[in-house]
C-alpha cells in the first residue's frame, strides 16, 4: 500500500542570538527546544539556520521573516520579544505514488498555510504569557538568570505541544474568536447584577467572566486576554473536567480549580495563575473556575490577596442559589430559540468573524472546539483560508466569489472589520443566483449585521 | 472559417450542441466554443505554468531538458551524399573541443557571442567593464535595497553570475549566503525553495549547475516568481546551451560563467523587463499583431515560396513584440517560452536594426542542447517588422539572405508590408471598439493555441505606476485561480479601485477588469458580449492556421 502522511510538529524551538554570540557557544541561544531528546548539533545547526534566514530577509525587507518553504517542511517564524525568536516546523502531509512505474512522494506544499500556522505559532506564545507573562517579565524577576526562563519555557511546552492538532488546524485557528451566547435582554441584565454583586460582596474578586456550556456571555477582562483565556478553558480545562466528571460519577465538583473539598481547609488544590494585562502589564491573579450546571464563573484574584478554602466556602453559599437558578434559566431560553437556526438548511455552510469584538460562528465545523471535524471538504477549507489571506492581504473592504473545479460556491466577504464565508454546494446555481442566496443569509442569520454589497 | 455570417457563429455552435460539456457554467455565461480554438496551432499548447512542478525540477535535469531534435534534422535532411563529420551545417556543439582545456572552449563560446553581429562587438566591449562601480550601488543602498524585483544567478559553487540590479561584484556576499542557504537545506535531503518576509518573497531554483533567486514585492506568487526564473534560466540557455554549461562545469566547478555571458546582461535585463510588463509571460502564450487573415495568408505563402532552403526550421515574423506569422518545418512545433526568447532576442539587439545578421540560438523546448542559426533582418525602413529564418545550417547565410529578399520583394508587391506597418500604427484596439461599457481591459487566451489577446492600456491605465497595478491584479487573478489542489473556475472579487472577473475553461482563460461599481449582472453580460466580439474577431486577432514548408 502507497504510504502517506499529514502535517505534524517537526520541531519548535526559541532562540536568542543575544547569548552565545561567541563562536564556540551557540548553544548558549537554545531557550527551548523540542523535541528535547535532539542531540545538541541538530539543535545549533536548525538554530543556526533560523537565525541566518532571518538574517538574509533583513537584508531586503524591513518587516520581520514568517516562514521557509522546503519541499519537505514548513518553517515559521515569531519574533514575540526583542530578540527572542519563536521557531516551528511542520512537515508537509505527504502521498506515495508511482509515475512510470516508479515510485516517487508528492508533498503537499499549498496544503499547508502559513496563515494558519502563523496563528498557531502566536497562540502558542500567547498561551504562555497567560500562564508564566513575558518572557522579559520572568528576567526580570529572576534578576536576568536566563536558567529560570529556561525552565519555564521547558516546564510549559513540553506538555502544551503535546495538545496541538496540526492537521486539523484552519481558518477558525486564525481568527481565534470567541462564540458568544446570544440571550434576551432580560437575562442578560440579571448576569450582569449578579456580577456586580458578587464583586462587591467579594472586593478581591477582580475579574470576573461568564460562560454557558462553551460560549462566553459576559467578561470584565481586556479582549486580547479573554481570547486566550477562552481558548485555555474551552480547549483544555472544559474538556479535562468534563472528562472527569464522566468518570468519577460522585458529587459534582463546583470548583473546577481550587479546593476539590470544601470541608477540608488544608486542601486548596490546584490553582492556576495567570498573568494579564488589563489593567497593568503582566499582573498575576490567581484564576479561580466554579460550576453549577452548565454555567461557569471564572474569578481572578490578585496573587496579593488571601485566597484560603474560608473564602471559597463563602463564595460558594453566594454562587451556589444564583448559578443554578440563572443556569436553569438560560438553559430554559436556549431550548426555545435553538429550534429554528441553520442545521436544517444543508445547502449552505457559514463563517463569520468579527474582529472588533472576537465574536465568531461556525455551521462549517460539526462543534464549537473542532474536536468532531468539518462537514466540507479539506481543499474548500483551505479555499476559504486563501480568501482570507487575499482580503488581509489587500487590507481593505472586499468581496469574493468562487466557482472550484469540484462545483462548490464559496462567497466570502470583509465589510467594516466583519468577515463572512459562506459555501453553497449547489452546481447548477449561477453567480447571480448564489449572490442572491447571500444576500437572504445575511438578512436570515445575521439581521443586525450591515454588509457592504 | 468563413467569413461570411461570422457574427452568428457562436450561437448556431451553441445550438447544434447544446449540451457542450458537462464543465460549462451555463446559466452564467453563454459558453460557446472558445474563441480562437483551433486544431492546427502554429504554437505547442503547453501551459508551462500549469505544468511547472518542483517534482520535475529537483530530480534529473536531463529528463526535462529536450535534446537530439536538431540531431534529428540534421539526419534527416542529409541522407544523401553527405556524411554526418563533414556536413557544414552540423550544429553539434558537442564538438567543441573541449579536450583542449577551459581556454579553447571559452574561446569557441565567445566568438558565439562574437557572431551576434559585427556590429554588436562594439557593445560587448562597453559592457566588459562593468559599467559603473560606484560604493552606493550594494546591499547597503537604500536605492537597492528598495527595488521591487531582484533577480540573481549564481553558479553551483555560489559565484555570482548575473544580478538584476547593482553590481554582480559588489554582491558577492549576499550570493554567498544564498548559496549557503540552499546548500545547508539540501545537506539534510531536502530543498530550499522560499521564503516569505512582509511584503517580500523570495524564490530559489536551483537547475543544473545554477542557482537563480527571485526577490520580489510585487504580487507575484512564489510559483509565478517561478515561472520568471525558469524564463531567465533558459534565457542562459538559449546563449549556452545547455550541453555546454554542463561541460564548463564539469571541467571546473569554480568556473566564473560572467565570462561566457559578457555581453549577454542585455537580454536577461530585457526579458525581466518583458516579464514585468508583458502578460504573454504570464499566460506562456502568444500575442499577434492584428490582420486581415487575407493578409496573413499571404504573408505565410510569400515565406513558403520563397524560402524553401533546406534545413530552414521556422521562419517568422515579428513586429513589436507580437508574431505576425510562422511557418514551421512538418512535425516541428515552436514552444510559447521559446518564441518568447526570441522576442527577447530581437528586443534586446539594437544591433540588429543596422545590418542583418546571423547569429547562433538555442531554444531550450525544442533542443536544450544545440544551436540553431538565426538569420535576422528587419524589412521595413523604421525597423519594426522583423524576419527571422531559423535553420540548423551554420553556412546557409547567403542562401538566406537572398530568400530574404525575395520574401521581401513579394510582401511589398502585395502591400503585405504596409498592412502590417499600418495594424502596427493603429495601435491594437481599444475596449471600446468592443463596445461594452466598463470593462477596463482584458486579457483572453485561447488555451489549444496558446495565443492572446487584449486591449490597449486605456485610462485609468495610463501611467506607469498604474499599469504596474493592473499587472499586479492580474497576477493575483491568475495566482488564485491556479492555485495547485483547489483550482477555479470562477472568480468575481470586487475590490477597491475595481471589480475583477476571472473564468477558465477547457478552451479558454479570460481576466476582465471593470469599473469598482459594476453589477455581478452588469459583469456577465459584459463578458459575454465580449466573448462574442472576439468570436467574431478571431480571425484578425488569432493564427488559427499552422503552415508548413
């Protein structure tokens, strides 16, 4: 049988050419290496060629290098900090065929998107600057000891690479936004009372966000923090916990993190920190994640403050009544409206991006956290990738409409920082028809939304 | 086809077949027969762009390089009395001696150059020494640093050979790096073939014994930059050929290649010039000059006349850029990339306009390995419509010569010559004698014969910096609608300064340029009309039919 392979992590490492700058100590740069068992030439050596491809491309271009095509692999490149240089190679998903009778591998160069993995490569800083803050902020902190920032950097990525899912990673990778849940007025007001009260009653409660089930409903942190945050609980927390729960049966945990146990005082478990900048840079909270039913509360503390299993008991007998009774509720409102939206309609699949505040949906993907796959072909998933890198690109308001080879429409427009993709499989529609069919989805799914025609 | 009754001809196509393919985009467009098809190309209907693949590339030049066609005709046309060894018209550059050490071969080589034309020695002596070698003019120039495309070739080792811009000399180390890069990659069996900075990409192929880097800002696509390094590649070959650069290399790998190509920057600095500013590159098709197909006749037969020289391969005529006619030796087809180096040839040579002139070419698609002899000569006092006898006898000159003027003589007894000289001063045709409003321009190309035609560039295209725009669109259009594992059909994008349409089919490929506030209606009537305008123009526009000696 003819071999063949998909995108996978070849290497990511972090480099800064600031140590080592003496021959003889190149390994000095190595901040962070996977996978670790490499042997230390092959680390210098693919360092060494970072480092000199970006070096070449300075020579012409006054905007930092993103990415080497080989025909083999796929390297790309960050520069998050000042001289600290983020590097991840992924190899192109390969065939084995014969031509004349001879067997030769055909990679897939235009199957793998820099779009995409650019993306991939800043969530992967971001992620660590949520847990850990920048990397000039560890230095710092460590009165410039680069040991501490290494370890950090080995203590976190070596287990977060492990989660990536390259192949499976697309256009939603790149826009990164957050679904929202749309609720009636009414509900929505009564979210918000109820966190106003809270951190009223609780003053070291500083920030607080509001999810049901995946979506977020209301947050108080900078926007560029919930992103992560969001992409943290919806990709790696929800997912472990729930997991948790389906196996341990027994009473429901309400802290997702912090005390498994609130009659034990000594136990105050697992509580993560992060760091976000919304009010100052890099400020260290403790992030506390309670349950009750669907609904979840994130609670960020201030490392400053006293966070003890007293505090999390009286924050539970004030969550416990409100959560349930609000999450019953929301449940009670969705169930209502849930009934008339798309999946009834297969003809067309739609994504939509807004950049001003992150809000994202997806008919294309089967759930929210890509876990069961798309329900259009790869090739028109990469399609509706180009056609976001061309309307980037171009940095202006656009519209595009595609006919493929394979008779599939794809629309996609940019209108006032908005961006809507739709994919109609309908072979025998014309443009005008199929423009049409837009004009009508937008009005159907997205009324309040004003588009450019 | 007839002339008569021409303007009803798509439709009663359309008529008798009503279910043409199962690819058509009916309910679209009224896709008829593509305008322009024709079952007797003059041209090989290759789409170089399409076939461009990096799997043909890495692996073994020698699969894809084309030799022993002019062995072929050689055999061919002298069976009779003549053995091979002491045929003058042995174009066999494996001849050179090349056992008598580099100096002999240098030597051979450049008296090639040399017989360009007597008149060209003066040039090829003025560009022996660099031109100008001012400090400003390297890396550390803003000048330099900014221009919108690089070129470079360097040999295997990484000595430079040719650069676009500034001077080879002064840039010895950035060559050096790059040569470092590709060798580093290809040390762990793999191969460097971009990088992508902001705006700028960088592209690097790496053919036998060269290596050639494409720096550009432009929107050209990786591929597309590509394509333009495979042109300026076989653009040395067309000097070298191929066969020789092999054996220079072989002899010393160190070998300084700017030896052999003194003289030669002109045509790679023209074709890069074309490339940026002539869509034929793009599409690997042809323009031709527009005429009455009567005429067009006649000037075909005026060559088949008198120009039955042995050994004579293609005989053409060229004015501005454009082919005029070609005729061509049965079994013998002439590639798109190698009438476009030989459009460069005549581009490139001032020195042709003084004198005719015998000069050696090698057209890499249709024998990577030897020369043929180009007699060229212009026919007309304001040396615009130029005659190129291309034959594989190094001694037929005169003989040439005199079918030359014969040619001649009968094109002005015909007024042939001065029907081209006027199509020349009519400058092609505007968009609106197509009478569609809002289409800004075009470009068509017939796929099956590998021709195209567009407009005149018209306001808003009028300036320099705009047409580079419109080029640039183009590109994109094209880029996206040849994206290799997705292909198009169609693409509508409406844009900021304007809307595009691309649509390809199995005959055709056709990128219009509206107005930024036409209708998706408005834009597929236009195209439709359009396409029944070059339907009906098709014989003027189009050399439907291939004559042979």
């Amino acid at each position: 049988m003819a071999s063949k392979g998909s995108a996978g992590l070849l290497n990511f490492f972090i480099f800064n050419s600031k140590y080592g700058a003496r021959e003889g100590e190149e390994e000095k740069k190595v901040m962070f290496y996977f996978p670790e068992e490499a042997d230390i030439d092959t680390k210098v050596k693919n360092i060494g060629l970072a480092e000199a491809i970006v070096q070449f491309t300075s020579t012409f271009s006054d905007l930092p290098c993103q990415s080497m095509h080989t025909q083999k692999s796929r390297q790309l490149y960050l520069e998050p900090e000042p001289g600290f240089w983020m590097a991840m190679t992924v190899s192109l998903p390969y065939k084995e065929k014969t031509k004349d009778g001879q067997p030769y591998v055909e990679y897939r160069e235009d199957d793998v998107q820099d779009s995409v993995f650019a993306a991939v490569l800043d969530f992967a800083y971001r992620m660590f600057k949520l847990f850990n803050g920048t990397f000039e902020h560890i230095l710092q902190r460590a009165d410039g000891d680069v040991e501490t920032l290494k370890q950090r950097l080995g203590h976190f990525y070596n287990k977060y690479l492990l989660t990536l899912k390259l192949s499976q990673c697309d256009l939603l990778d790149v826009f990164n936004g957050i679904h929202f849940l749309p609720l009636d007025k009414n509900t929505y007001l009564r979210i918000q009372c109820f966190i106003n009260q809270l951190e009223a009653a609780f003053p070291t409660v500083k920030y607080t966000a509001f999810l049901y089930n995946d979506k977020l409903v209301w947050s108080g942190l900078e926007q560029e923090d919930m992103r992560t945050m969001y992409l943290y609980l919806t990709t790696s927390l929800f997912p472990s916990y729930n997991l948790q729960e389906h196996q341990g049966g027994s009473q429901p945990r309400r802290f997702m993190t912090g005390p498994p146990d609130l009659s034990d005082d000594k136990a105050i478990g697992k509580l993560p920190r992060v760091f976000v900048s919304t009010d100052t840079e890099n400020e260290e909270c403790y992030l506390l994640v309670y349950r009750a039913m669907s609904a979840t509360i994130c609670m960020l503390i201030n490392v400053k403050c006293q966070l003890n299993v007293q505090l999390c008991r009286k924050l539970d007998a004030m969550l416990a009544p409100q959560m349930t009774k609000l999450a019953s509720d929301i449940k009670e409102q969705h169930y209502q409206r849930a009934a008339p939206p798309s999946t009834t309609d297969p003809m067309f699949k739609y994504i939509y991006f807004n950049h001003m505040n992150l809000a994202q949906q997806t008919t294309v993907h089967l759930d929210l956290q890509k876990r069961a796959g798309i329900n259009i072909p790869q090739e028109i998933m990469r399609l509706l990738g180009d056609i976001n890198a061309d309307l980037t690109r171009s940095n202006h308001d656009g519209e595009t409409i595609v006919k493929t080879t394979s008779d599939f429409w794809v629309v996609g427009k940019k209108s006032d920082s908005r961006e809507f993709y739709v994919v109609i499989n309908q072979k025998n529609a014309n443009l005008i028809e199929i423009n049409e069919e837009v004009k009508r989805l937008c009005t159907s799914h997205l009324n309040s939304v004003f588009f450019l025609d | 086809m007839a002339a008569s009754g021409e303007a009803d001809q798509p439709r009663e196509v359309e008529f008798e077949q009503p279910n043409i393919s199962s690819d058509s985009d009916q309910g679209d467009f009224n896709e008829s027969e593509a305008p322009g098809k024709s079952e007797n190309a003059p041209l090989l209907a290759s789409d170089s762009f399409d076939d461009l693949s990096y799997n043909d590339l890495g692996v073994n030049d020698h699969q894809t390089v084309h030799r022993g066609t002019i062995h072929a005709i050689v055999r061919q046309t002298s069976t009779s009395s003549d053995s091979r060894s002491n045929t003058p018209n042995n174009v066999d550059h494996d001849s050179l001696e090349v056992s008598a050490g580099e100096e002999s071969l240098e030597e051979s080589a450049e008296s090639q150059m040399q017989n360009v034309s007597i008149a060209d020695k003066q040039e090829a002596v003025e560009l022996a020494a660099p031109p100008f070698s001012s400090d400003d003019e390297d890396v550390n120039s803003p000048e330099w640093k900014n221009q919108k495309k690089h070129v470079f070739i360097l040999s295997e080792s990484g000595k430079p050979v040719y650069s676009r811009h500034g001077n080879e000399d002064k840039l010895v180390t950035i060559m050096g790096v790059m040569q470092a890069l590709v060798s580093f990659v290809q040390d762990s069996k793999d191969s460097l073939r971009s990088v992508v900075a902001g705006e700028h990409k960088f592209v690097f192929l790496v053919r036998d014994h060269l290596l050639l880097v494409g720096v550009t800002r432009g929107m050209d696509s990786t591929q597309q930059m590509l394509l333009q390094l495979m042109y300026v590649y076989n653009q040395v070959i067309s000097v070298l050929t191929h066969s020789a650069l092999g054996k220079i290399f072989k002899q010393r790998r160190n070998y300084d290649l700017r030896r052999l190509l003194t003289g030669a920057e002109k045509f790679f600095d023209n074709l890069l010039n074309l490339i940026d500013t002539e869509p034929g590159l793009l599409l690997t098709a042809v323009r031709c000059l527009p005429l009455d197909s009567q005429v067009r006749d006649v000037i075909a037969q005026s060559i088949v006349q008198n120009a039955k020289v042995k050994d004579l391969v293609f005989a053409l005529i060229i004015a501005k850029n454009q082919l005029v006619t070609l005729v061509r030796m049965k079994k013998y087809y002439l590639h798109p990339m190698d009438l476009h180096l030989i459009i460069n040839l005549v581009n490139a040579s001032e020195s042709f306009k003084e004198a005719e002139s015998w000069t050696p070419i090698c057209l890499p698609k249709f024998d990577a390995s030897g020369f043929l002899q180009a007699h060229v000569s212009y026919l007309d006092e304001d040396c615009q419509v130029c005659l190129l006898l291309l034959s594989v006898d190094r001694d037929s000159f005169f003989t040439l010569s005199e079918a030359k003027d014969r040619i001649r003589a009968r094109l002005v007894r015909y007024n042939a010559l001065s029907a081209i000289n006027s199509s020349l001063r009519r400058t092609s045709y505007s968009t609106q004698q197509c009478a569609i409003s809002d289409l800004r321009h075009f470009l068509y190309k017939a796929r099956s014969t590998a021709q195209y035609t567009s407009p005149e560039l018209e306001a808003p295209y009028t300036k320099p910096e705009e047409q580079e725009r419109l080029f640039g669109l183009y590109h994109y259009l094209h880029h996206r609608i040849h994206t290799s594992g997705r292909p198009l059909k169609i693409l509508f994008h409406v844009g900021q300064y304007e809307t595009l349409l691309g649509w390809v089919t199995q005959g055709f490929e056709l990128y219009a340029v509206f107005g930024p506030l036409i209708t998706k209606t408005g834009a597929i009537h236009a195209v439709n009309r359009l396409l029944r305008w070059i339907k009906r123009e098709e014989d003027r526009l189009f050399i439907l039919n291939s004559v042979t000696f």
